[in-house]
C-alpha cells in the first residue's frame, strides 16, 4: 500500500510540474508527419507528448521480463513450500525413530 501511495505522489509531482511546463512555453511549433498535414501546437505540448509516448514504450519494452521473472518467482515459491514439507516429514520421521 505504501508503494502504491509513493507511485501515485510521484505521479502527481511529476504531471503537475508538467502542467507548469506546458503552461509555460506557449511557443507554438508545426510537425510534419509523412502523411498528413502539419500539426501546429505549442512546444510544452509536445514534449509532454514524447514523454508520455516514452514512458509508454519503456514500460511495453519490459513488461515482458517482468512477466518473466514473476512466473519464476512463482514456480520456485512453490518448490521451496514443497521441499519444506519434505524436510518437516523427514524430520517427524527421524525423530519417531529415535
């Protein structure tokens, strides 16, 4: 819970000090994408843009190791409380024959 409350303030920090960016520089500037027209809006605009877009994309480039290493983190979870009862059934058994 505390880390999500500490992702969520980050957040908020962070897209309110982009809002003040933005807010800033009015300077408007046009992009030309190959296929369309050009696209006229102010500069903070379009950097938030490429952060956001950024953002995104780092995030899609490691969901899947992250996937990955929760899978694992799974399956040797569940080795680990299966060689415990192993251990626990070893030790009743050498203890009774005692």
């Amino acid at each position: 819970m505390l880390k999500f409350a500490l992702y969520t303030v980050i957040i908020l920090v962070v897209a309110f000090l982009g809002v003040i960016f933005a807010a800033r520089n009015e300077t408007e500037i046009a992009l030309d994408f190959f296929l369309t027209q050009p696209i006229s809006m102010r500069i903070g605009f379009w950097v938030l843009l490429s952060f956001i877009a950024g953002c995104l994309v780092a995030w899609l480039l490691v969901l899947p190791s992250y996937m990955a290493l929760k899978l694992i983190n799974k399956n040797q979870s569940r080795k680990i409380k299966k060689q415990q009862g192993e251990l626990l059934l070893l030790k009743g058994e050498s203890a009774k024959g005692n």
